[in-house]
C-alpha cells in the first residue's frame, strides 16, 4: 500500500486558484455558446470537462450548481436578447438561448421565474423588468 502525503498548503492554492480560472473560462463558454448548450451534460462536454468536475468546482466557486447556473444564464441571455429586440418572437427568443422551441422558453420562464413571455416583454418595455446582471454582465 502506497502512503500519500498530505499536500502542502501552496500546492492546495495553487489548484483552488486554477479551479477558479478553469471555472470562470467553463462560464465564458457556458455565456458565449449558450444557444447550443441546452443541458448541463452537454455543457461539461463543450466545455472538455467531467460533470463531477463541473458540479464540485461551481459549488467551490460560486455556490451553486452548474444547473442553477446554466438558468440563471440563460435567463439573463432571455431578458438580454429581449432588451435588443421587444419585436422577436418567443421561437427566437427560445432559440438562441439554447432553448428547442416556444413552448420550451414558456415552461421555462413559468417553472423558473413565475413569469410569461408576454408579460416578461411587458415589463421590459414599460421599464419595469430590472435584472442584476451577474453572468452576461461584462460581455
């Protein structure tokens, strides 16, 4: 039997600190390619990674699970897209957020944010729709 040693406390930096890189580059491909990304399986194969890996290192970087994050991006790419264009329709809307269809983007907003599509665009025209930007924020 092999005895390991305990890692050193600059080796466990060193790995938390590429964790953390290595996770904010697995939210940049999750913010960029979001629109063929509709699941967290296939978020973890675009991204080159195991979802053990993903679920471990999102709870460790940012408190939640790659599912939570993955709504919350879509979401935000929703409202986004949304913002740029109140004439779109929900099958465009629901496409390019990574979404199959209309129905798909109305269960979605229903289940998730107790919301509909129309009265998400509503809001956003009247102004009254406010978003705390935390994953497309600086894109």
């Amino acid at each position: 039997m092999i005895k390991q040693e305990p890692k050193s406390e600059s080796t466990t930096t060193e790995l938390s600190a590429f964790n953390s890189y290595k996770a904010k580059k697995t939210v940049r491909i999750l913010v960029h390619e979001i629109e063929s990304i509709p699941d967290v399986k296939s978020w973890s194969r675009q991204s080159n990674v195991s979802r053990g890996w993903l679920v471990k290192v999102m709870k460790g970087s940012y408190g939640l699970s790659p599912k939570e994050v993955l709504r919350q991006v879509r979401y935000e790419r929703i409202v986004q897209l949304l913002e740029n264009d109140v004439e779109a329709t929900s099958y465009s809307i629901a496409k390019d957020s990574g979404l199959s269809s209309g129905d798909a983007l109305r269960m979605f907003l229903r289940r998730h944010h107790d919301t509909n599509f129309r009265c998400l665009r509503r809001q956003i025209i009247n102004g009254k729709h406010q978003v705390e930007w935390q994953w497309l924020g600086s894109e």
